[in-house]
C-alpha cells in the first residue's frame, strides 16, 4: 500500500469514528447554533499559532462535530523563543506572564491552557471562570472522573473547579509475585506507607553482588548515586523546598529535611535499596548482549518492587509477550499497587501529570463555546476514542482498561491525589544556573550515605554553600558559577 493511501484509510477510519461523535454533539441543539463562531485558544505551552500536534491531540474531533466553530490558536510564545534561536544573554520572556498579558488584552482568548503547577496562580489572580455553576446547570458528570485528576483540580482551587484535565499519566508500585511467593511475604496491597514498603523491602533481599535481590527502588533502573533524585517522589508530598519562593535563601537546614536524609541514609544501611553501583559495572549491564533489558532492574529479575510509570507497562508487556526472541530475559508475573504515601499526606502520590489542563478565561468573549469546547473533551464519546493510547490515561475510568488482553489492577494508577506542584519555573528561567544549587545538595548527600557525615552537617554546608551560590547569582545573574564555590566556604 502506497503512503498516500496509507493516510486516506488513516483518515477514512478517523473520521469513520468521529461521525457518531458529531451526532452526538448536535442531538438536541438548538436550530440558531448554526451561525458561525470563533474560539479563540491560548496556552503557556510551547504551541505555535497553528500547531498540528496541539489540533491532533485536543481540537480537531471537536471541530469536525461542530463545522460552525473555527478554533484559532493565539500563540503566546515568539517563534524565535519556541524554536530556541535565542543569542548568547537573551532573556527568553516567562511564557507565564505573556500568558497574563494576552488574557488581558484586546484580543482574548476563550479558553487557556496551563500546566498544573500554573494553576493555583492563575486562580489567585482572579483570571479563571468558575466552572461549577455550569457543571451543576448542565449536569456534567464529574463523578466518573478519576481521583488522580478531579481531586489535583480541587485541590488547585480551594475545593472549586477552574480547570479540567482530558488526560494523565501516572505511577505505581509495581512487585515481583514469584520473588514475594519464593520469600513467603505476602503481596503488597494499596494504601501502604513508605515504611510498610521499606519494611517489606528487608524481607525480600537475598544474595550478594551480582546475584543480589534487591526488594525495591524509586525507579527500575540501576539508581546508584541516583537515590537523591529517585527520592524526590518521597519528599514531593511532604513538600521540602530547597528555597524560597524568590530563589534567594536555601530552606534546607530544618528538622523536616534531616529526619528525610537520616531515614534515606538508614535505609541504605539496611539493603532497602539498591546498593550504590560502580559506573563501571552500571555501564556493562546497558551493554550485555544476552539481556536487551540487563539495564532495567525489575526486568532483569534484581528487584521485587520499584516505582513504575504506566508507560513502561507497554515495554514490560511487550517482553513478556516476545520472550523467546530475547535471550537472557525471563517472563515476569507482576502485577501493581498505588505508591505508597505518608501517614500525614495519606493517598497522595507523585508523579501524576495531567495533560491538557484547560479553563475559560474570565475575560472570555465566548465563554459558552469555551465551555462546550472543555465540556466535550472531558466527556464521555472523546475519553472513549481517546482511550486506546499506550503512554497516557484518560481522566474517564469508565476507560480505563488494561490492553492486550492483560489482567492487572488499573486502578492503582488512578486512586491517588497528586502531590501538589511548586511553580518554580519562573525562578529557573530568571536564574538559570540555579540547578546547580541542587549538585551540591547531591554531592552533600552521597556523603552522608558513605557515612562521611551526618545528615544535618551536611544539610547545614548544603544551606550554608547554596546560600553563598545564591548571592552570587543575584548580583551577577549572567555569571556562570564558580564550580569552586564549594570549596570557598568553610566546612564545619
């Protein structure tokens, strides 16, 4: 079959679905929403003024069921930023503010899209429309929208909706039934704390060196030093900072942040991770020629549980389905639970991003096609087509099921609440050598897993040296840092 008729059958098929949507959408509308109307669209993404992907994924089904509204995209975003043809010292504009500025403007858009961390600001500031009133008035559904979407969405706004996100991605704890089998320890279950999880890691290790079983992870994959970042997804409810709110004092040095460090390092001690591995040995297993998957732990049989993200379930299923063409790897019996969470944060997660996170702009022109335009798709025809991608959730549980034939425990993925997310972007575009600040909490905190310190000595230089790397970024914001900065600061 020839390219071209390769996408008329594509576009054939689509619109073969699509057709029932559109008389879905028309039943029962009055005879005068015929006439023809714009909405206009803006988002803070990097989505430009006709952007194909931005119409595949979000308007073009709607547009199709109904023929009388054109969508227009206002980028909000230079051509020249977006694609990053900036010179050496530009400042690339806060995508967050232009955002701002053109709800405000002469031309305003209908409806914004934003991302989760914008959200609780854009609702602050009074730029939102509240969508209860018209989800009452029309009877939306809501109550089959996922907790891991509808309660991230109340939360960002004090318990109201301003927003509603079509789709997400998600995580899980994701376990090894043979090596809890072999081991005797009963499955894991939903609703378990960290410490339940990290108590069920010591029952599982077994082994020594390269034969080691490890009883879990923050990810799959061989982490080695890679446990400062991996445990972000632990401290993310709790919500450490590293600094303020204006990027210019270190908010590390406090009870919170030791008692973290301190139960990391223990449980290193312990064997609940991991063992911290040679970059040497970590490269030949990316390289092992009888295991296509010798870099991924729970893949390779080294680990009984580690945090999944739902796109990887696709790999792991693929292998499992193929396992005879590849050598070295074995069929895995798995199944998945929802990440465990803090007494004090009880059911709240990480790593849950929604996509697609759209609301009316309170300056809105055309307020009711804005709230058609959110209402369709997060209704139940779009989730339904929707439903087949492999990587993203739609918000719909009616929706979600497992492909392929598959048995395991969707909803894992979705009975969480979304840690909430700090909107910090603007400090890192401002001062964008303020990742650096995090290395030196890394080298801190390898330091204090060797037992070279204890975690609050090392969170005191770790404050004491961001502290000192923060003022130089303020009164010299173009400078690149001195890497020796660290050493210029007194220990002790």
């Amino acid at each position: 079959m020839t390219k071209i008729s390769r996408k008329m059958l594509a576009t054939t098929l689509t619109l073969a679905m699509v057709a029932p949507l559109a008389v879905a959408c028309t039943k029962g509308e009055k005879t005068d929403d015929k006439q023809e109307r714009v909405l206009k669209i803006a988002t803070s993404m990097m989505y430009g003024g006709d952007d194909e992907y931005f119409r595949q994924q979000f308007t073009e089904i709607f547009e199709f069921a109904n023929p009388n509204i054109k969508i227009e995209m206002i980028p909000t975003m230079d051509e020249k930023y977006r694609y990053g043809n900036i010179q050496p010292g530009e400042k690339m504009p806060d995508p967050m503010e232009k955002l701002k500025e053109v709800m405000q403007g002469d031309n305003p858009p209908d409806v914004v899209m934003l991302g989760y961390e914008q959200l609780p600001d854009m609702i602050e500031s009074n730029m939102l429309t509240q969508l209860d009133p018209r989800i009452t008035k029309d009877k939306f559904d809501t109550a089959g929208i996922v907790p891991a979407v509808i309660d991230g969405m109340k939360n960002a706004g004090g318990g109201k909706l301003y927003a509603l996100a079509p789709t997400f991605s998600s995580s899980a704890l994701i376990y090894n039934k043979k090596m809890f089998t072999d081991a005797g320890v009963d499955f894991p279950k939903d609703g378990m704390t960290w410490d339940e999880t990290f108590d069920l890691s010591k029952r599982l290790v077994k082994g020594e060196g390269d034969s080691r079983i490890n009883g879990f992870a923050f990810n799959t994959q061989s982490q080695g030093g890679d446990l400062f970042y991996g445990m972000q997804m632990y401290t993310a409810p709790l919500q450490l900072k590293m600094f303020d709110d204006a990027g210019e004092k270190m908010t590390v040095d406090t009870d919170q942040w030791e008692k973290v460090w301190t139960k990391m390092a223990q449980m290193q001690k312990e064997k609940v991770f991991p063992e911290m591995m040679d970059p040497q040995k970590q490269m030949n297993r990316q390289y092992d020629q009888n295991n296509p998957f010798a870099y991924d732990d729970f893949m390779s049989g080294r680990l009984a549980m580690a945090i999944i993200n739902y796109g990887q379930i696709q790999q792991l299923t693929n292998a499992n389905k193929n396992a005879a063409n590849f050598k070295g790897y074995t069929p895995i019996e798995w199944d998945v639970v929802t990440i465990p969470s803090h007494p004090e944060a009880k059911g709240v997660g990480g790593s849950i991003y929604m996509n697609g996170i759209m609301g009316i702009n309170a300056k809105a022109q055309n307020p009711d096609d804005a709230w058609k335009f959110i209402k369709f798709i997060n209704g139940e025809d779009w989730a339904k087509l929707k439903s087949h991608s492999s990587y993203n959730l739609v918000a719909r549980s009616k929706y979600l099921k497992p492909k392929d034939g598959l048995d395991f425990h969707m909803e894992a993925f979705y009975n969480v609440t979304p840690a909430p997310m700090e909107n910090n972007m603007k400090i890192y575009r401002t001062n964008p050598n303020i990742y650096q600040v995090q290395e030196i909490g890394h080298t801190q905190f390898m330091n204090v897993l060797q037992g070279k310190t204890t975690a609050r000595e090392a969170l005191k230089q770790w404050q004491t040296q961001g502290d000192a790397m923060l003022k130089q970024m303020k009164e010299n914001p173009n400078t690149p840092m001195n890497p020796m900065i660290q050493q210029a600061v007194p220990a002790g």
